[in-house]
C-alpha cells in the first residue's frame, strides 16, 4: 500500500513530505520484497542509473519515475529519491533561502531609513529656538 501512496506522491506532489515518510518506511522494512534493478527500456533508448549529475534532469527523472512501477528496485528507489532532491527540493529550498535574504534586506533598508529620518527629526527639533 505505501509502495502505491508513494508512487502517486512522486507522480503528483513531488515536494509533499509524505514522500519522505513513505519511502523511509519502505527502505526500512526489511521484508518488503523489491522488485530486482534492471536497466529498462523506454521508448528508444535504455534508462540506466546515472551517476553524473550533470545529465539529470526533469525527463531522466520522469524516465525512472515510470519504470519504478514496474521495476520497484531498491536501487532505482534510492536513485528517485535522490533526483528529487537534487532537482526539485534543492531548488525550492534555494528559493525559499533567496526570499528570506531578500526580505532581511528590506528590513535592514528601512530600519536604516527609520533611523536617518528619526535622526533628522532630533536635528530639527534642536534647532529650533525656544520660545
């Protein structure tokens, strides 16, 4: 049952945290029965287990995607979970850190602004002579 949950969360929530969990409770189950990894053919070409990054991509992770139904391997498992990091979660969480830099930036902008103008107001209001 996990297996398919996990399935259909990879197929359509590629960042949800049940994957995670599903996938943790499958590696960690040592009966589960994996299918044996074979090198599948798809479409023209044969998919095989890659393991310069450079060639992955969001195609080479569909590839996979769809052999894992019918070659649930240990090792392709693994390698799935390990593209969907590097493409998906890695990437989301740089623009999670881009967005909180960016908002540390704002802050800083107008507390600096707050700042000169709180300071000009000091200045004027010294200036002024007392009556």
């Amino acid at each position: 049952m996990k297996k398919i949950k996990l399935i259909s969360k990879l197929n359509h929530d590629i960042e949800s945290s049940d994957i995670d969990k599903f996938a943790k409770d499958i590696l960690n189950n040592r009966n589960f029965e994996y299918d044996e990894y074979e090198n599948k053919s798809l479409r023209d070409y044969t998919v095989t287990i890659k393991q310069d990054k450079s060639e992955w991509n969001d195609e080479y992770f569909k590839d996979h995607l769809a052999l894992l139904d019918n070659n649930f391997s240990k090792e392709r498992l693994e390698h799935i979970l390990e593209l969907r990091d590097h493409l998906y979660i890695d990437k989301t969480n740089s623009k999670k850190k881009i967005f909180l830099l960016s908002m540390i930036g704002i802050i800083i902008v107008i507390s600096i602004v707050y700042l000169l103008l709180n300071k000009q107001n000091v200045q004027i209001q010294k200036t002024e002579p007392v009556v």
